[in-house]
C-alpha cells in the first residue's frame, strides 16, 4: 500500500531526538530550530514527560468520556494555575484545527449566530470551518466554501470596524492569531487585539484567540493575546500542549455555559494524552520556561538583527521569523544540507524559528554563527554567478 502522497519531504529519516537535537538513522546530528513544526515544548524526549506517559501507559491508556477521568481535572487546574486563567473551563480534544472548529462551533452555539471575522494570510486548520477560516483557497475544499467567513486584512482596525458595522448583528465570533506563523510570523499590535475585545463586547461576539501555535509559553507570554492586556473569551491551544504527544484543548470563559452533548470527541482527554500534557506544564513551571522563552528570545532576535543580510527580523519570544532576500534564496535549503538545522518556512521567503522553549544559549550561539557563516558564503558566490552572467 503506498501513502497517500501529500507531504513534500525532506530526505531524512528521524530515528532519536533529545533536547534541541534530533539524529537520523546514520546518526547524523541536527540541530532542532523547528520544533517539528512548533510542537517541541519543552525539549525532545523529556525525562519527566517519558517517565510520566510510561507510568500512564502500566495504568491505563484509554477510556471514553463516559467515565470520570480525575487527569483531566488535575490538567484543567494545573493549566488554570500556569495560564492564569484560573476561572476559565476546559474542553478537550486531539488537534490544533479541532480546537479552533470547536470553538467556532461554541461561539455559535453560544450567540445563535452564523458569521465569522478572520483575518488575511490567517491559518486555523483543515478541518471544515477551519479551513474556511483559512487565508489560502488552494486548501479550501469545494464543500468547504461558506460565505460565513468575513476576511477582514490584519492589524487593519478600520477595516474591522466596518466589518462589524456592515455585520455586526450576525457575528458569531473573531478568530485571531496573536502571531500569525503560517502567514510569515507577523504579530497582532496590542491596538488591534484591545479592539477586538471592544468591539466583541459591542455587538455581542465571541472573541477567539487561536493560539495554537503563538500560545503555551512560546511568545514569552502563556498566550501571546496576554500582551494587549486583554482576555479572549476562547482559547485554542494544540502543538506545544503534548510537547509532540497529540492534544488540544480549548480555554472558555466562564461566561460561556454548557450543555450536555454540544461538543464531544471519543478520544479527547484521553489518560495517556492527559498524562503527557500535565508533564509539559509540570516541567514548564519548573524549568520556568515562559521566562526563559521571553529572555531567549530577545537574545535569538537581537542577534538575527546584528546579522548582515537577512531583513525584517521579527517575533516574539520564540517565534521568530526574518525575511531572506532573493540572492540568498537558498538559505534554508543549505541550512539543512550543509549544517544540519532545522527551520520552519512561510511562503514566499520567510525562515521561521521555532525552537524548543528550552534551548540553551549556546545552541542559539551555534545557530547564529552557522547562519552567519551560511549567509556569507552564499553571497558571494550568487553574486559572481550574476556578474558571469
Ligand atoms: C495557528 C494555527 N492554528 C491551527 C493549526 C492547526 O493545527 P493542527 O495541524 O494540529 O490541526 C495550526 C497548525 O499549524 C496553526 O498554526
């Protein structure tokens, strides 16, 4: 049987990781810039997230939501605790699109409403109201196409503002990534999140925070929407929740009540998955590794911005992303190639950066040299290739 062939992969097989590093089956070293697509929390591998799932798994592994399952309370306090969104309720699921489609789903059970505003170059998922709330028609199936969705350009308060004038009355909710990472890193001003908040509590609208992958310590923040001192009334979380273990989950206000049977899943909040994600919040504490994701991540960035020959260095906390001009396209490829470091993209020329919220310094140190070292020797080379020709 062949895989359905949808990934375009790269020619490497992962067969270790630990840290920030992972290895492929010659042994090959690889520094891990990528965190396997922002997943990496808390580092590979983990002892305590191991030891934790491997205790679980001698216990029990699964049962359904038809029992209690006392893991998902003690997760639901311990994320209350380390969020700061102690008064909030936690809904379970197993993916980053599945957050987000129940929350949307939510937002509309809860206002009777049928629209939604996103935002340009946004990204939610694949799943059905997920991907129609997704900048990018390619990935948009025909039975996907809705006219709910209100595509609104980001950081464009105006253009909001008279969304809401022009639909205000039949907004469901506001889906919003506090840092865009498919559409190229690019963050949310503290103004722009603070109107959404006003003009949701205006016109009665739920105000969805995806955090998917902006959220969980990542942008030195719990949820980088912390910034603009502002609480959404939804919060969609997935990646570094499981630290690679799949979980996601969504935060809701309290405001937002239940009703037996309008969302459910068979294997969300499953014991095993509970397990891994308390692990990643346990090691976040005590590792204190917010602090380190802000601290580091001011180092990451003020060192990409002393390097000559990449432009608009961006981010926060670990989300980083910087623009590589046209005469050095072949950074990330040779980045890989010839150095062994991973690193995320974002069309058409964006590399991003997504490490595990505990890199040390001196991995950081290793990558800005290698870079340098990279940019420097592509430069050169592509401009005598010009004057050749
Ligand atoms: C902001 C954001 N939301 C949602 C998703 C979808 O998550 P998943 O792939 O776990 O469904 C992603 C994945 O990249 C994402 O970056």
């Amino acid at each position: 049987m062949n895989l359905f062939d949808v990934y375009p992969v790269n020619d490497i097989t992962i067969v270790k990781a630990q840290g920030s590093y992972v290895w492929d089956a010659d042994g090959v070293q690889y520094l891990d810039m990528y965190g396997g697509h922002a997943v990496i929390s808390i580092g590979h591998t983990h002892p305590l997230w191991v030891r934790r799932i491997e205790d679980q798994l001698q216990k029990i592994a699964f049962y359904s939501n038809s029992v209690h399952i006392p893991l998902q309370q003690e997760l639901a306090d311990k994320l209350g605790k380390v969020s700061g969104k102690e008064d909030y309720q936690l809904f379970l699921c197993n993916s980053g699109a599945e957050a987000n489609e129940n929350a949307m789903k939510l937002a509309s059970f809860h206002t009777g409403r049928k629209k939604i505003i996103a935002f340009k170059k946004s990204f939610h998922g694949r799943t059905s109201l997920a991907v129609a709330a997704t900048d990018n028609p390619a990935i948009v199936a025909p039975v996907n196409e809705t006219d709910n969705i209100i595509f609104v350009p980001f950081n464009d308060e105006k253009a909001l503002q008279q969304a809401f004038k022009e639909n205000g009355g039949e907004v469901a909710a506001v889906i919003v990534e506090g840092i865009q990472g498919v559409g190229g890193i690019n963050i949310a001003t503290d103004s722009f999140l603070q109107k959404i908040r006003s003009l949701c509590d205006e016109y009665g609208a739920v105000y969805i925070a995806d955090s998917v992958q902006c959220g969980y310590g990542r942008s030195g923040k719990f949820f980088s929407h912390d910034y603009a001192g502002v609480n959404a009334d939804i919060y969609a979380m997935a990646k570094g929740m499981g630290n690679g273990f799949p979980i996601g989950g969504i935060l809701i206000a309290p405001h937002i009540k239940p009703k037996h049977g309008m969302l459910g899943t068979t294997f969300g909040g499953n014991h095993l998955a509970c397990a891994a994600a308390l692990a990643v919040l346990e090691v976040i504490e005590s590792e204190n590794l917010i602090e380190q994701s802000r601290q580091r991540g001011m180092y990451l960035l003020n060192r990409l911005k002393s390097i000559n020959g990449i432009n608009n260095v961006r981010g926060r906390g670990l989300m980083i992303g910087f623009d590589v001009p046209e005469e050095i396209k072949d950074l990330r490829k040779n980045l890989l190639t010839k150095y062994q470091i991973f690193t995320g993209e974002a069309k058409p020329n964006v590399i991003r950066l997504l490490p595990s919220l505990a890199i040390t310094r001196k991995q950081v140190d290793e990558f800005i040299e290698l870079l340098q070292e990279e940019i420097e020797s592509l430069k050169p080379k592509q401009e005598a290739v010009a004057e050749e020709q």
